[in-house]
C-alpha cells in the first residue's frame, strides 16, 4: 500500500478522492499495490466530508512523513504551490499536479528536481483535462520528430465559440451563459483572453522540443474581438473559428501562438464543440494524429491525476525521463509563420477589388446580403508580408472612407 | 547500442526501417540507445536496397543470435509468423508486431510466454496504424473503468462509406476505386465484410476486460449490403453511416459486434473521413476520449511499430504487464444490447403508418422525393425486442405485398 497526499479539497482535489474511492480497485491494479490517502490539506475543514480526519493545515506534516511517497497539488496558483510541491520533491516525494501555472513558470525547475532525487513531476492533468497528452507524446510518438502541435485546449472559450457558431449569439451573451452555467469564472480574462492556452501550449512545446519555453514570449490573441458578424461568413464559407494554440517546429525554429483560427470542415478540429478540448499533433512518420476528450471538469481532470499516481507508483525507485532541459527554446518571431488571412472591409467590393487585388491577389471574396461590407480570404503567405500589404490596403482605404473591420488568421 | 532483427520486409517492415533511418537520433535518445538492424528476414533478396547485406532467409540465424534483443514481426497471417514469434519469445527476445491476425488469434499464449520469459510482447501497430491506443489503455487510462469501446478501424471501408456519403457513388464503384488507389486488395473481403475490425476490436476489447476474447464470437456484419440509397436517407437525417466495432461493458457483460452504424454529426467519430481510424474511449471518470489518425499506410503503422521497440529497449530486462490473461471473457449475446434501428419499407408510410406505430411506437419518419419507399427510425430498444417486432411488421407487409428493404443500426 501507497500512501498519498492531496493538498487542495478544492474541485480538482475533492475529485482526485472521489476517482481514487470510486476505481480503487482498478488503480490498485494498474499501480500493483493501493493508494491510501493518508492526509488532505486545505485552510478549511470539512465536517462530515469523507475526508474529514484525514484534513490538516501544516504543510510540514506531509513533507516531514516519511510514509507519504506520492503528493498531489490541486491548489492551483503559484503560491504556496510552487514552495510545498519543490519541498516535496526535494524529501522525495513524488508529485502530480493538475496546476498548468505551476508547471508553465516553474516546470523546468521542478523537473531538475525530480530528476535529481529520482523521483517524477507528473502534470498529465495541467493541459487538456482527462486527455491523455503529456503521456502520448512521451510513452507513445517517442520514435516520431513532432512538426506540429495545434490545439482546442480551453473549455470555457471554445463553449463560447460553439455558442456564436450554432446559435448566432454574441460574444457578450455567450459569456454571459458561460458564467450563468459555472464554465467560465465571473473574472473571465484568463480564459477569454488566451492566457490559459499560452501556458498549456508552453508546456506541450516544452514536451516537444524537449527545451524549456517561457510562455511570456508566446504571442497571445483572444477571443473578445471575435463577433458574431465573423461567425456568418465562416458560415457561408464552410468554417468554423476556433481559438487555438499552435506551435509549428521547423528545424531548429519553433513557431508558437495563441490566436482565434478560422478552420474548414476537414480539418480535424473543426467538429470539436461545447467544453470539449482536442490536441492535434503532426509527426513526420506517423502524420496526424488528433486527441479528444473533456479539457476540463471534476472527473475528467482528476483521473488524469489518478493515472499519474498509477505512474508514480510504478516508477517509485526511478526517475521517468520527460519533461525537458533548462536548455532554452527560442520563440521564431510570429511574423515569419505562413498562414492564410481573412479580412472583413468596409464599403463594396466592387469598389475597392483592385486595391484588394494589387495588395493581395486573387482572394476568395465574400458578400453577405444587408451589410455594408465584405471579406476576403487571402493564399498562404508569410505574416510580415501580410501585415506590410495590409498597411498600405488600410491607408488606400481610409482616403475613400472604409476601414478594416476585422482580421483572423485562417488555415 | 542494441540489435534488432525484422522479419518480413513488405511494406511494414520496408516502412520501419525506413523510420528507424530516418528518426535515428529521436529513437536512440527515447530508447536509452541506438536500435541497430542486424538482420532482415525474407523469402526474397534485394539486391540495391539500403538492407541488401542484413538479409537473411534462414529464421534461425535470427533466432540462435543472442545478441538479437528485439525482433520486429511485420510478415502478416498466421504461419510462420506464429511459429517465429513464439520461438523468439522462447528465446528471451522481445517482439514488435505489427500483426492483428496473430495478436486476435495467439496473442493469450504469446502474451504468457512474454511474462514468463520476462520480455515483452508489443502489437501497438495491430490496431489503428499509427494511432496510439494499445499504450493509452494501459499507460494512460489504466485508472478507468472502461464502459464502451467503438472505433472505425478499418481505412478500406471507411474510404468506401466516405466516397459513397460525399460523392453518391455506389457501393461497387467506391470499392473500384478504391482499388486502383491501392486501399483495397483484389480480394477486399477481409474488409469489406468486417473480418479486419472483428480481430481489431476483439484485441481492443481483451486490453478493457484483462481477459481472452475470441473473435469468433463476435458478430460480424460487413458493409456489402449498405447503398447509395441508404446514403441519401442519411443525408437528409444529418447522419452518416460508418463501419464501426464496438464493446460495450456492463458489469461483468460485455457486448460486442461489428456492424454499420448511422451516427449523427454531433458524434466523435461523425467527422472520421477517408482513411482514417479513430477510436471512442468511454470511461466512468473521464467520459468521453478519442484517437484520432491513420489507421494503415506504411510509415504510420512503421511509426507505431518503432515505438514499441523503444518501449521494449526500456524494459529489456522485465515484462511490463500488459495485455490480458487466459481467462475468458464471455461475449454477451448481440441481441441484448440497445440501440435505435433505421428500417427502409416498400411502399408509402401513409398507407403502413398504423402497422409501423403498432410495432415501433412514434418514429421518426423519412420519405424522399422520387422513391416508392420509405424509411424509419426506432428509438432505443433491444435488440431482441426489435427483432421481433420487424418480424411481426414483415408479414403483415407481406400481405400487403411490400417489404423490408434494409435495417442498419443506429446511435
């Protein structure tokens, strides 16, 4: 028997006890021996909660018993996550957290840490909930050189989304619902904002490249400019827009961004609605290859946390490599990626099609009935490239009086 | 360095050294090591090729090297890729295969052989190509118990249902073209009739229940039957029809079968177009995950076979416990499970709306221009109970000199 340590009662931490209660039996199995809890900390009790003797408040009880092999961190935060879950590390203990902050600004530090009392610093929860990810990219494309990662990794966000795309709502309205409905917090900017993609694609870029990536340098787009206007000529054109993060390595080089992107029907990721998150990942050998599933709630996400258990507890004398080096990964600037771009303009087309025309070429153009306005879908091209022609485009129009509503990238 | 052996140099195994020359550095830095080919076994030579001094025609050489660690069968059918396997584990080195044929039919006692010899047995590539499942059931979802397992996992079939749903092709002339793209074999019955995804899912479902599976008991039913006709239903009920096998979990039950199935665009596996396989994993913490990707092609399946070598070079002194034991699994009788039934009828719904409600209750009813037939679908019921309705509803169509014309099942 294993004994372990939650530290955190809260959504993630309270669903951690209930898959370990409910499937005690089949971890048990998988893990080769029992996971007992033996202590929970949180600031608050819980009379009458199942866990209600196993509460305590001093941290130093867990770091300082020897017995308590495997801790996990569902507090979420940096502190005092960061300081309790490196002493553990340091008394090793191993660790599984669910917190993509922690790892995101502290994932390298962790890792050395782990790797050096030989012990794991498992995070499969920290990005797309119960999807297992972290673990396929290392257990399962291990023989693969990965060139793309791109995924659907925020919940709250790509609710939101479905919601314009099947429903015609605002954004305002939308996340208005989101919130009625406990999908999205009352302050909603970390999700709507992109911030918690950035950290989620840090860590899988981390995971790819094997280097560490400050998400800080990560270009980061949200979904607040987004309106239902976009939606109805992703519509008429047989798209949907999602927000993703994406991180495309060529060569040494890794390209990475948080941004709303406009895909068609074929795409994978296009038929991934509600809370529902997916990673797309590209190999060289193996091509792509897609993973779905819930990116968030109780269950899911804990049992992400139970299968990392499972794995601490099968590696209890050994240190599993992953994770990546201290060495550091350089963000290529965004303006060199390649992608297509959709831009709505004000006025006619038929008016400004040879402006369009000397500045982009022949793009596929849209005109929806009872707007003063169109759009245009430009080729493949490199984002500088894009944003110099798209300059001398907004100065032609604005002598005639028109402007560039809106810009989104496109696949 | 370590030293494998392949056997078999087709397209599998072509493939797989093509991966292992190709992701040398990535393979060697997850193995530990580099994966050296010592030798490849085959009937033929191949003067001019990049293997042309590693072939060997005698099995034994292979067999007797001690040096040889780890063995890649990518030969295909039973003998004397049995034969070899065995001998192979007998002799203390770990198998990669790529073989669904051997994995459904002696994978139980290849399995034991493994654990006793304290190697390893790996057939990730016998199911979904490159897609990651086999290790995503045993390393990511091991703390799950597993409800429902459904996957389109044949690519053949899944090409002929895309061309007919997308295109109005009959069944005849996807089948052809699928042909000369070189999906389909000259003798496609293994696909088309479902053979494929019967040892495919049976595999699947023995890693869920721990316990031997014989394919043989699942029911099996191809996709010769399903027209063009079907497809128009389809289209107009927002549905597709795909191939899918299925296990669902029920206590200790487990039903199983492979069959169409009509499914509606908000389903996962809706969007699996072409060649491409997914696999729906239902847990009860997690809910709803899927695994998406391509299911055969050379380099894919190669990519999951490589894989498995690294997994091997990491355990090449202890059997990692994988896989299932010879403890039988009961496969619960087909006529048990629930799910809703589209039924096409001769004739017009007005005239045989009472014979229908009398036996199927309110159904949602589809009649399409310029057709002398129409169609309906149940909701959910046994199978049993809906066996025995249709049977009541055919002869009282049979009276009226009118018929059945097709029954698929329904999500």
């Amino acid at each position: 028997m294993i004994k372990v340590a939650i530290m955190g009662y809260g959504t993630i931490g309270s669903g951690v006890c209930e898959v370990l209660e409910s499937n005690r039996e089949v971890l048990a199995r998988a893990a080769g021996q029992e996971l007992d809890i033996k202590y929970v900390l949180d600031l608050r009790d819980f009379p009458g909660s199942p866990v209600e003797k196993k509460i305590v408040h001093d941290f130093d009880v867990i770091c300082r018993d020897p017995e308590v092999k495997i801790v996990v961190e569902t507090m979420g935060g940096l502190e005092p996550a960061y300081s309790f879950v490196k002493a553990c590390l340091e008394a090793g203990k191993h660790i599984a957290t669910s917190n993509k902050a922690l790892v995101a600004a502290h994932g390298t530090e962790l890792l050395a840490i782990a790797r050096k009392k030989q012990v794991n610093f498992l995070f499969e929860a920290s990005v797309g909930g119960g999807i297992p990810i972290i673990r396929p990219l290392y257990r399962c494309l291990m023989g693969e050189k990965i060139k793309e990662i791109t995924g659907i990794l925020n919940g709250t966000t790509n609710y939101i989304l479905t919601k314009m795309d099947k429903e015609g709502t605002s954004f305002d309205r939308a996340l208005k619902e989101a919130q009625a409905l406990g999908y999205a917090e009352r302050n909603p900017e970390a999700d709507v904002e992109g911030y918690d993609t950035c950290r989620k694609i840090a860590i899988l870029t981390a995971m790819v490249t094997g280097k560490e990536v400050n998400y800080e340098e990560i270009p980061t787009e949200g979904i607040t400019k987004i309106t239902d206007v976009d939606f109805k000529y992703a519509d008429a054109m047989g798209t949907s827009i999602k927000l993703v993060g994406s991180a495309r390595m060529d060569g040494g080089k890794v390209h990475a961004w948080v941004a709303p992107l406009m895909i068609g029907k074929d795409h994978p990721l296009y038929a991934v609605s509600d809370v529902y998150n997916a990673i797309l990942v590209k190999g060289n050998m193996v091509g792509t290859t897609m993973y779905y599933g819930s990116g968030a709630g109780k269950l899911p996400t804990a049992s992400a946390v139970a299968a990392d258990m499972v794995e601490a507890a099968r590696h209890i004398d050994s240190n599993i490599s992953i994770g990546w080096s201290s060495e550091k990964q350089a963000i290529a600037p965004a303006d060199q990626a390649v992608y297509r771009f959709f831009v709505r303009v004000s006025g006619t087309y038929e008016d400004r099609r040879d402006m369009v025309e000397a500045a982009f070429g022949k793009c596929k153009v849209v005109e929806l009935e009872g707007l003063d306005e169109f759009a245009f879908l430009t080729g493949p091209m490199k984002r500088s490239g894009f944003m110099e022609n798209l300059e001398i485009l907004k100065v032609e129009l604005t002598a005639e009086y028109q402007k560039v509503l809106q810009v989104i990238r496109a696949e």
